[in-house]
C-alpha cells in the first residue's frame, strides 16, 4: 500500500480545506514550507563528468499533519493532497535551502515606496476592528459594517491612529477590496415599497411634489432606526430593559406536487416570521 492508500477520505479533505482556508499566497507557502525538511546528502557516487556535474547537496522529505504528528509522504502525494504545481514546491525548497521565508513578489514593483508587510498587518487588524453584522436573509451570507462608515471615514481613522504611516488612499481602497467582502450599511433586500414608488415618480416631470413626500418618508424611516438604536444600547447597558423586534421575512411558497389529490395544498404557503432579541443577538425563525 502506498502512501496515498495509507491516508482515508477524511484525511485527504481535512487537508485539502485546511490549506486552501489560508487567505493569502503568502501564507500557503509559510504553511508548506514547515511541512519540508531539509537533509544533507553524506555519500554522494562520483560522477562521470565532475566539471559538467552540478553536484547535488542535499534532499528533501515531506510531511503532512496526521492526528498531530508528522506523516512521511512522497513528492508526488504532497503535490497532489494540496493541489499545487512542482515549480511552485521547487521555488520553496530553494528558498529553504538559504532559510529564506516565503513572500509573494508577483505584481509588486520593487522600490523605496512599497508597502511592507508590517503595514499590510496594520491595515487588516484596523478594518478587523470594525463590528461587522450579518443579514439574514437568502441562504448566502452578507457581511456588512455599520451605514455610517464609508472607506474615506476608516482611512481617516487609520491616519489617525497610526499617524507615522504613510499610505495612500487608494492602496487602502485596493487592500479592502482584494481581502475582504464586506458591505456598507444595510442591504436593500426588503425596500419599503413607498419609498421605490415615490423614487420612480420624482423622474416625472409632471408630478414635482414627489420628491418632498419621499424625503419625508426617509426621514421617518431614519426616525425609526436611530430609536432603535438607541433603544438596542440603552438595553445593553442596563439589566432589567430589553428590545424585541418582529420581522414579516417573507412567504415560502409550497413546491407544486403532480398529483390530483394535492392540488389545493399547493395553494398554500409558508409565511417566515422572525423575533430578533437587540439585547443578545439571538434571531428566531417561526413558520
């Protein structure tokens, strides 16, 4: 049995989404690197041609995390578990053999101005720092931060907070895009209807008053969440207060079903209530 028959399925996968959960290249190969060992060749044949001949030093032995412990693989199972190329392995045990951590440099121009790790650190652990909420509506997930932020008032902040660090605007802008999909503000999934009627008529011409009723009804709406807001902290401070929202989600309608005797039953649908705890965070679904 071979060494890729001697890892089960769950093994195989563990792996293969353990190494591919990492967010950067850069953390890819630190990970692969720790998983190869450098071994200095003692006895080495004489070749034929000692001048033509490169002469080979040193080999390799690669691991994979098995329960905790070291599992010996081949090369070719190493390729294969985490789905990698042999140029991109050669490149990590070259850059082992002078002890040599690994970097991404590919689409970087090397000048007194780059943007050194360090700083990269900084930028990420300040847009971590914001509280980011989560929708729950569809079955994706959206991850938004709060509709006061904007990426202008979190680089502002930044200067602020790290005042001896010089970037711009735009590699900021760039950065957040690159390693983070997160949203400003609310997602327009449940629009108020009065809001999109007014909104379509302000573009006619012959109805001028439209556009007074729908900032009217914004500020009502802005109304509604700043007490909710407000209502949602004051809860949190004091122990005896809580807040209990009620969202109408929406009707999930029964799958149609060829058989005569269901017929009616298909006329019927699910209406997905939700009870939202400010206090806790907690959400509950009732049919």
């Amino acid at each position: 049995m071979n060494c890729f028959e001697q890892l089960n399925a769950d093994i195989k996968n563990a792996l293969f989404t353990r190494f591919h959960a990492l967010r950067t290249k850069d953390d890819q190969d630190i990970y692969l690197q720790d998983l190869l060992d450098v071994v200095n060749i003692k006895r080495k044949s004489q070749p034929q041609n000692p001048e033509n001949s490169k002469g080979k030093t040193c080999s390799f032995h690669h691991y994979v995390p098995v329960d905790g412990k070291r599992r010996n693989v081949c090369q070719k199972v190493f390729l294969s578990l985490f789905n990698i190329g042999v140029k991109r392995l050669k490149r990590l045990k070259g850059l082992l053999k002078q002890k040599i951590t690994p970097y991404d440099k590919q689409g970087q121009n090397i000048k007194g101005n780059a943007i050194s790790k360090e700083i990269n650190v900084l930028i990420r652990q300040h847009i971590e720092s914001f509280p980011v909420k989560e929708t729950h509506y569809s079955n994706k997930t959206y991850l938004y931060l709060d509709a006061k932020l904007n990426m202008k008032i979190m680089f502002d902040m930044f200067k602020v907070k790290y005042s001896t660090t010089k970037i711009r605007y735009s590699y900021f802008v760039k950065y957040f895009h690159e390693y983070f999909d997160i949203h400003f503000g609310r997602l327009h999934v449940d629009t108020c209807c009065k809001c999109e009627e007014l909104h379509l008529k302000i573009k006619s011409s012959s109805l001028g008053d439209a556009a007074k009723r729908g900032a009217v009804n914004k500020r009502r709406a802005k109304k509604f969440y700043l007490s909710l807001k407000e209502s949602t902290d004051e809860c949190k401070i004091h122990d005896d207060l809580v807040v209990i929202t009620f969202d109408y989600m929406q009707n999930v309608h029964l799958p149609e079903v060829p058989v005569q005797d269901l017929f009616y039953l298909t006329q019927l649908t699910v209406s997905i209530f939700g009870i939202h705890d400010c206090k806790t965070g907690i959400l509950l679904y009732l049919p």
